[in-house]
C-alpha cells in the first residue's frame, strides 16, 4: 500500500491485500493516517467469507481422504503466492498425520521461487522469520520437485502444477492424463477466468474436445477459495482503520461495488466513489493553511494564558501580524511588525465628558459610579483610586469632578477600548441609578 | 537545546538531547573494554588461570581490608586482575532520569549493547527505535555476552579492591580502572527480550514523528549492517547525528551523505579508533599471515565478535586459501549465536552493497558463506563442547568470542595453542588494545598478529565529510580536536574544520552543553475560515501586512488558528481581558482630515499648531482634537453622534488593519492568495 502526501493532502492507493494473516505472510495493516482519499480494490465488495481455520481443514480432509483412497490429487497453482501458502499448509500436516503418499511440485519456476522466498523472509509473517534460523519453512521435507515421467506412477500422489488456470502447460497435461479416473481429484485453489478449461470444469462440463479427442472428466472437481483479496469485510475493516475522509473503489463487478460503496457511505457517513474506466471523479478536501508563526509569539500566547491546565472551555486567543514579505507568509508579533516595516502605532484616544445633576460631595458620587460600574462589568480588573478615580482594564479612566450640584464625569479610554468606552457613556448617560 | 554525554568511550556512546519539550537518548553503548581488568572467564577446566597466586600488598603492614582486597585480585606477571564476576561500565546513568526520556534512538548494533542496564528496572517508559539488523544483531551480541558470562558463573563480586584509598596503591592496569563504583554485572537474557520488547523496527528514510514537536529520520551509515545516521528536525531545526560511519565500499548499504547536509547542529562520534590503520591493506596482511601461518603447519585464531567484519574476514580469507591452493584448511566459527548470525547475514539483503543485494535476485545467497556452510570449509558451533572435536581438522582457523579474551571459547583455544610458536592470533577488532587483553595469558609463544580493522571515518575522510555536509555548529569529542595519545605529532589526525573553534562545541564524559539553537519559527495551521477573512494590505511595495486574532487550539503539539467563536459574551470577556487587540498606524495629515471633515458636514473647523502637532477646535461641536505625530486625542461632551462620526472620519485618514474595501485592493488580495499558497509550496519543495 502506498501512502502518498502533498503539501496538506494525502492518499491511499491499495493493490491487492488480505486483512487476514495466512501461513506464510502477516495481514495487511495501516496506520490511522486519515487520508483524503483511500483508492482500495474491491473484488470480493459482497463475498465475505467463512473461516480460513475451515476452510484449510476441509481442504486437508479432501486430500486427505483422496489420497487414503489411492487416488491422485493435482491442484494447479501460479508459481508464487498460494503455491506457497498450500505448500506450507500441505507440508505441516503431512508431518503432523505422518503420511507417506508423495507430493510434487512441478519444477522450473517453481522451485526458484522458493528460493527468494528463503532469502526474502523478512517479508513473510512474524512467525516464519522468527524460527527461520532453527527451520525454513520453505525448505520442504515432504515436498519434492516433480518430473513429468511421474504421470504415469501408480499410487496416490498430490501434485502442485502450473499455471493455475489449467489453460496449457504441465497442469493441463496431468489433467488430460488423471481426468478419466474417478478416484482422482482436481482442486482449483483460485479464480478461472472464463474460458479456460479450469473454468469450464468448474462449471461442470464432463466431456472436454481436445485434438478432436473426447476426454471424459471423471475425476471429483473442487473448488476452495485461497485467494488471498480482502472480503467485504477486510474492506471495511481497512477503512476503519485507516479513516479516510472519501474512499474509491476500484476493481470489481459494478453492482457490487455498488453494494459496497452504500455501505461504506451508510457505516462510516464518508463519500465514497466508483468511477468506471475512463471517468475522471473530483474529490474536494478542505484544509487549514499551514503557516510560520514566531516562536516568540506564541510562547507570549502561552504563557499568557497560563499553559498548566488547558481549559477547553477558554479560548486561547493569538493577536499576531501576517506579514508578507520576500516570498515568506509569517505570522508575528504586531509592534515588532510593524516597526520592521517602518510604520508607527497610531494612539487613538477619546475623552468624553458627560455632565450631571447629581448633589452632595464629589466623592459620593465616585463611590456610587464604582458600585455601578463594578456591578455591570463584573468580567473586568477594575481599580477606584483613593483620588476618586476609576480605571478599568488599566487603559480605561473615568474621573468625576464638579461642585455639590452638578457633577462632570470624564470617561476616557483607547481606541482599542472602544466597545467598553461607548458602552460606560451609554451608561452613564441615564444616570448613577443602579 | 541541551546535549547531555553520557559515556567516555567515543566509540560506545551515549547523548542525551533534550530539544522542544522532547528528550531523546542517542545511542546507548557498552564499554566493554572494562572487562580487561578481570581475569579471564575459562571455558574449560584451566590450570593456568585457577593457580594464579593472589596479590600481596607490597608494606609488610596488612589491614583487615587489605587482607580482603588480595584475595579478590590475582596477580600475573607483575599486573593484578580481578578475580570476580565480569562487570561492565555502562553509561553515566546517574545525569538523567530515564523516566524522563521519552525516545531511544540506536544507530548500530555495536552501540545499543547497554541498553537493558538503561531501560530495566530504571522507569523508563520510552519507545526505543532501530533498523531491524539493529535489533537482530544487537540482540545477538547481547546474547552471546549473557551467555558468555553465565556459562562460566562466578558467584563473587569482587567489590572491596574498589575503594579509593586501595585502588590507587595497586599496581597496573586495575589502578586505572575508570569509576570502578558504577560498574554493574552483566544483564540476563530476561532483561535483554524485556528491553528489546521496547523497540519499534523502523526502516531507512522512514519518518518518524514525535510528539508532534519533532520528526527524526534514519539514513544509512554504510558501517555495519542496518546502522544509521540520525536526522532531528523541528520543522526550522535540523540536528544531524552521526554515529558510526564508512565512506568505504564494504558489505553493508553505503552511507547517504546528502539528507545530512546543513544541518543547525551536527553531532559527531565513533571516529575510527586505529586511524593509522589502512582498513584495506590490514585485511591483507590479515589473509596473508594467516595463510602463511597455515603453510607452516600452524594454526590461527582469530578472536571476533558473531558478525560485521567477520562475515568479511570469511569471505576474503577463503578467497585467498583458494589462490593460495590451500582451499581444504577449515575454517571454525564458534560463537552461541553463530547459527543466526550466518543466517541472519543472508536475509537482510535490502540493507547490503548494491553487489551484495542483486545477488539475491539472480536467486543466490548474498554472502559466500552460505556456500562455504554447505560445502564444509566453513563450520559453525555454538561452543567447543558441542560436537567440534568430531572431525576437527588442523591446521585451520578458528573465529571464536570474545575479542577481549576475557570470556569465550577464545579463552580456551588460546591456552590450547599459545605454547606453540607455530600458531598466531591475530587480532581484528579494534575496540580492545591487544597487548592487554594478552597479558594475563602470557608467557605466550604463539606469533602476535595485530591487524586491526576499522571502517569507521579516519580523520581525513571525517574533515572532507564535514566540509561537504557544511554544519553551522558542529559537536565533536574533545579529544578528537588533538592528535591520539599514540601519534602525539600527527596534526593530520585531528578534526580541522573551524579554525576558531566559534562554531564547534565539545562535549566529553558528564558534560552538559548547551547548543546554539534558536527556535524562530514554529509551523501552526490557520483554519481557512479565518484565512479567508484576512486581507494583506500593501504597505511597501512587496511587503503587505494584516493583522490576525483567532483561537489557537493545540493538540498533539499541532497548533490550529481558528476564527473567534460567534459568542458576544464571550468575545466582550475577551476584550474586557485585553485579549483582543486592534491596531493603528500613520500620521495624521492635518489638511486631509479637515477635508474630510467638511465631506461630513462639519465646516466649522478651527486649527491651531502646537508643537509637533495641532489642536482641532470644532467650537459647534464643543469638542477638542489633539493631533500629534502618533497619537490623537478627541475630546468631546458626551454627544456619542459627533464622537462616531469623528472616529470614522479619523480612521478613514489613517490605516487601519481593518477591512477597506476598495477596488483596487481585492485585485492585491487575490495575488497575496496566490502568493501564500506558493510562498507555502516552496517552502515545503
């Protein structure tokens, strides 16, 4: 599987894989890395299939039994992949039952094959590297090359042949040779693609043309499914796994992926796409913007709002300047922006004056303007100086002044205050009442 | 940034770096050569060792203690050694509290093999990150050491010898003996599968992210097989580690040189520890004496660790048997962890020389000694009692364990030839000085090779390396600036990069540095909600600014700015908390505002300089305006009308990182758009 990122999208392309571990390689598994997109394949959408523990024993017993009878197994493989896997399975119940009947493997490609995977074993499953040193699986004991004068050897015998299609070569060969007995047996581990005599013979044909022969087919047909793409079930497990925000589906029958793509869509609330050959399908993402903030102001942030226990419900508030400049976004600290760039701070200042008919000495009004002003903006640092004074969030200044009737109430604040400023003068404007 | 070093031997170390909030171990070796100042494990039944006479202190007058002391030390040819069980000098565990440390990174077998003293039974609760070699092999080596160690049990610990008062009466080479105090036994294999638990596989170039603070990448070293030079970065930062490295071709993946290029900070150590040691003619001479030691009837031991060189010595050496027609002397390798060392060494072909590595395709084992295994020239035992004496042939060669002839089947098969002059040890490795690890044995008649071989950077391929890799800072040994104690005029064998030394740092055992690092810039994401309300004005040509609030949400060490939440009360506690801010800036043109006023309505404007400034009376308004340079102060009567509009007016005339809509600046923001974007793709290349 690939994992491919640019810039802040990402995606996941699948080949073929297999959510459960077999004999000879671990299952596939990814990292929760929330892609945009998964690209999974999606042969099996609607197969999910029963237990591998049963299937290997109902395959074991078939042979087994084939074999007990005296008759002769061929299961036709491809050179690599499950020819190993039912090698392995093969081999280790051969030891454990003790059995004598020989196995083959047809040779040439085979046989080479089995060679990398003896220099390849950090590949396979956790197990067969960690005991590879005491025994390689894939040094076979009971499993031995086979030769095409063997054909003909009486006895039971299982042999592996390829190709898996039973479309020409050895496997085909052996077929013509053991279909007519009917204590013979043919297991087809994998899909046949229509048209090949593996196909044919699956689908139940008893008589078969070949060179303008007829060849009676005798023998029992099996079918066992090894083959190792992910079911339905693996499907949605990647997905699941992965969490990917839209999924596409390549690779299958149309309406099953259909089948699928519902589900995924229903299970997990994300897009999912099926695009036919040849279509183009538009995925939108929606991502933050990655940008450069000084080191300087974000400490400043943090420590301003105190880092030791974050608390979700505050907001952490970041007052930065974005600055442009030379091919560089960067977000810092405002004064020292602009101070880079030459430019002066502007004080903006208002002094409002209010005036009020209010009697009795001066600092009963103060004192009666601190109650209301404290009662109305409770969120705010509020300091009363002995002079009368009243500031607020330390920028913020309200004076009183006047004589014993009326009084002039000076209300001062920065432009940055300005919402506090108008609000008190709106305040203060319907009187001292509280 | 703070670089913490841990231990003395350059070529086992040890850092500790603590870089944004995260502290990260570098290595974790073994010194080994500690193990000199103890007698020598047997392997069988030795007399030579067991009737050795205990050391008798050279006064007359002998103390309790003293009288203890010499029975924990035996005395040989005018040196004591301890008698005891073995103990080894792990890093300076003591600067740190390995609760603390939150990664371990390990760039090579050879430097890991402390670890089960580091992360067992200390609380430490970190992840520990190697190449699978690493791991494979590093387990190997400590396997053979417990074993080595728990063969021959010696249940005494030999402790009194190590008081300081005692320590410097006695004679060489346990007088030398460095903090004998911190030394501890050897782990078991309990520890070793606990510690080796902890480890996550990692491949080459694989990024790994933690914290979210900080990536760090491995790339290959070329010295052993999987080892690894580090790569630390924060984003902005890039601290680069190189540990063991090659620039020669031998079997392992070449090193990468150009992911280590202009780092902030680079950390050098395990420089090649025989520097007047030409790797390639030592392993020559090697084969050559060998063979001739062997035409002599003689044979050769070779005391080696279970891989690297070693798989090379097997390859060259039955390469020169065969052209020396000597193509039937056996070769014997026993070590308890052979069997997987070999086969080990033929599976990790994707860490090998690309010659190694295309054999596997063709399909062929990358190592001649599968070949040399099927044939029988090479045999392998996990010790001299497990069926070598079947069919054991001389003359021939034995690779056996320990290099420091301390422990091991070595031991064994040095007393069994080192009486004839017709056989040779010969000595490859290089971590151990070989006339010490032979003292205890001697008289000895046996031919004395020393041939050591290190691949690690000599001085001069280390000063071309830096020079090409162009650091800001560079962290070196301190005894790496001034030529080795053995060569004292040898200048050339010195790190030479920066005359002044203003660029270099030196770190040395228990020293703390503190590295020229400055964090400036940290990598946090907006929301593009917030992005999309910001709009850049241009105050310079090529220069535009905005100013930005949002809610920065943290997670993970991923910082996210996002609008402010549409809450009034919340926002008015903002504001109330001065969280919020809004800026201002320009000088007020007097002429412009008063223009501006008369556009308003208001004509009954009166200006009167002062000072810098001006003072503004509207007398219809009742209402005061001071301009200076960098501030304005409108005083007014409570009449909240005139107030605004005089705001607006004022705010008009000067800017403001408020929205101005205007024509002309939507077309700069959809090229500032553009230009964030790409300015963000370049960044990222």
């Amino acid at each position: 599987m690939f994992h491919i990122k640019s810039g802040q999208q990402s995606l996941v392309y699948t080949g073929d894989y297999n959510m459960t571990p077999d004999r000879h390689l671990g299952a596939a598994w990814i990292d929760k890395c929330r892609p945009d997109l998964l690209i999974t394949e999606s042969t099996y959408a609607t197969t999910i299939r029963d237990s591998k523990r049963c299937r290997e024993r109902d395959f074991l017993k078939k042979v087994h039994s084939c074999v007990e009878k005296g008759g002769k197994v061929l299961i036709p493989v491809f050179a690599l992949g499950r020819a190993q896997e039912l090698c392995i399975l093969l081999e280790t119940y051969w030891e454990r039952m003790n059995l004598k009947a020989p196995i083959y493997f047809s040779l040439g490609l085979t046989e080479k094959a089995n060679h990398y995977y003896k220099l390849f074993i950090t590949w396979t499953s956790q197990k067969i590297k960690k005991t590879f040193v005491q025994r390689n699986m894939f040094e076979f004991k009971h499993i031995k090359p086979f030769d095409r004068s063997y054909i003909d050897n009486p006895g039971p015998m299982v042999v592996f042949a390829t190709p898996g299609m039973l479309h020409a070569g050895l496997s085909l060969q052996i077929f013509r040779k053991w279909a007519p007995n009917e204590n013979n047996m043919l297991i087809m581990p994998g899909y046949c693609v229509a048209g090949t005599i593996g196909h044919k013979v699956l689908g139940g044909i008893k008589r078969l043309e070949f060179d303008k022969q007829v060849l009676e087919v005798k023998l029992q047909v099996r079918y066992m499914s090894f083959s190792a793409h992910a079911d339905a079930k693996g499907i949605m497990q990647l997905v699941s796994q992965c969490e990917p925000c839209n999924v596409m589906l390549v690779h299958g029958e149309a309406a099953k992926m259909d089948f699928l793509k519902q589900k995924i869509q229903q299970e997990f609330g994300i897009d999912c796409f099926k695009p036919a050959n040849g279509e183009t399908a538009i995925i939108r993402t929606i991502h933050n913007v990655p940008l450069d903030v000084s080191v300087t102001l974000l400490k400043r942030e943090a420590s301003l709002s105190g880092l030791s226990i974050p608390d979700p419900k505050r907001p952490r508030i970041l007052n930065g300047a974005l600055v442009i400049k030379s091919n560089k976004t960067q977000l810092v600290d405002p004064v020292e922006a602009m101070s880079d760039l030459g430019l002066r701070q502007h004080q903006l200042r208002f002094t409002s004056t209010i005036s009020l008919d209010d009697e009795g000495p001066v600092a009963d009004t103060a004192d009666r303007l601190y109650q209301k002003i404290k009662s109305k903006l409770k969120d705010y640092p509020i300091h009363y100086s002995s002079d009368g004074s009243i500031t607020i969030s330390d920028t913020v200044l309200v004076r009183v002044s006047g004589d014993e009737e009326t009084k002039d109430i000076a209300v001062s604040w920065l432009h940055q205050d300005e919402e506090l400023g108008s609000f008190l003068l709106n305040l203060l404007s319907n009187g001292l009442e509280t | 940034m703070k670089l913490l070093c841990l231990s003395g031997n350059h070529s086992k170390p040890c850092f500790v770096l603590q870089f944004k909030g995260v502290t990260i171990m570098m290595d974790c070796g073994l010194d080994i050569a500690q193990v000199q100042n103890f007698l020598p494990l047997p392997a069988a039944t030795n007399s030579h060792l067991e009737n050795l006479p205990s050391w008798s202190p050279p006064s007359g007058q002998s103390t309790q203690l003293q009288k203890e002391v010499s029975e924990e030390l035996k005395e040989c040819g005018g040196r004591v050694y301890v008698d005891g069980a073995l103990e080894f000098s792990p890093p300076e565990i003591r600067m740190v509290n390995m609760s603390q440390i939150d990664i371990i990174l390990i760039s090579s077998y050879t430097c890991m093999l402390a670890l089960p003293y580091l992360t067992e039974y200390t609380g430490f609760k970190g992840i520990i990150y190697a190449t699978d070699p690493t791991v494979q092999i590093g387990r190997q080596y400590m396997e053979e050491l417990v074993t080595y160690v728990e063969r021959s049990p010696k249940s005494k610990v030999a402790s009194k010898w190590k008081t300081e008062e005692i320590i410097k009466t006695l004679p060489p080479p346990v007088c030398d003996a460095v903090r004998p105090m911190t030394w501890q036994k050897c782990y078991t294999l309990h520890d070793v599968n606990s510690c080796l638990s902890r480890v996550q596989i990692i491949g080459f170039n694989e990024k790994l992210e933690f914290f979210g603070a900080l990536t760090a990448m491995a790339t290959s070293s070329g010295v052993c097989l999987g080892s690894s030079n580090w790569i630390i970065t924060s984003g902005f930062e890039k601290i680069v580690y190189i540990a063991g490295s090659s620039t020669l071709t031998t079997h392992p993946k070449p090193m990468e040189t150009s992911p280590l290029k202009e780092a902030d900070v680079l950390i050098l150590s395990c420089l090649s520890q025989r520097p007047l040691a030409n790797p390639d003619s030592m392993i020559g001479e090697f084969c050559m004496k060998a063979a001739s030691t062997i035409r002599n009837g003689g044979n050769v031991l070779v005391p080696c660790y279970p891989s690297g060189i070693t798989y090379d010595l097997f390859e060259c050496m039955s390469i020169h048997l065969d052209n020396c027609l000597l193509p039937h002397v056996p070769m014997y390798f026993l070590s308890p962890v052979s069997d997987s060392a070999l086969a080990y060494a033929n599976i990790f072909s994707e860490w090998l020389s690309t010659v190694k590595q295309n054999k596997v395709y063709l399909p062929e084992p990358p190592f001649p000694h599968a070949e040399l295994l099927n044939s029988g020239r090479l045999q392998n035992y996990s010790n001299i009692h497990s069926g070598l004496s079947n069919g054991f042939k001389t003359p021939c060669i034995v690779f056996a364990g320990h290099p420091s002839l301390r422990m091991g089947d070595v031991v064994h098969f040095l007393q069994l030839w080192g009486k004839s002059s017709a056989n040779a040890i010969m000595f490859t490795e290089p971590d151990f000085p070989y006339l010490e690890a032979l003292a205890p044995y001697q008289p000895l008649s046996l031919r004395i090779c020393y041939c050591p071989i290190d691949t690690s950077l000599s001085f001069s391929q280390a000063n071309k390396l830096i020079k090409d890799l162009k650091p800001r800072h560079l962290v070196i040994a301190e005894d790496y600036l001034n030529p080795p104690l053995m060569a004292p005029h040898r200048a050339d064998l010195t790190i030479d990069w920066d005359l002044n030394l203003t660029r270099t740092r030196t770190y040395k055992r228990g020293k703390i540095l503190s590295l020229p690092v400055k964090r400036q810039f940290e990598r946090i994401e907006i929301h593009p909600k917030l992005a999309g309300t910001l709009e850049p004005v241009e105050v310079k040509p090529g220069s535009l600014i905005t100013m930005v609030t949002g809610c920065l949400t943290g997670k993970d060490n991923k910082f996210v700015l996002e609008p402010i939440p549409d809450d009034l009360t919340l926002k008015r506690k903002l504001k109330a908390e001065g969280a919020i801010r809004s800026y201002i800036w320009g000088t007020l043109q007097i002429r412009t505002f008063v223009d501006a006023l008369a556009e308003e309505g208001i004509t009954d404007v009166k200006v009167a300089e002062s000072g810098d400034g001006s003072i503004i009376h509207l007398p219809s308004e009742d209402t005061l305006i001071q301009v200076e340079p960098d501030s304005t102060h409108i005083i007014c009567e409570g009449n909240e009308t005139i107030r605004v509009k005089l705001r607006d007016t004022l705010l008009k005339c000067l800017s403001k990182f408020y929205k101005i809509y205007t024509k002309r600046y939507l077309s700069i923001y959809l090229s500032i758009y553009l230009s964030i974007y790409l300015s963000i793709y370049l960044a990222r290349n």
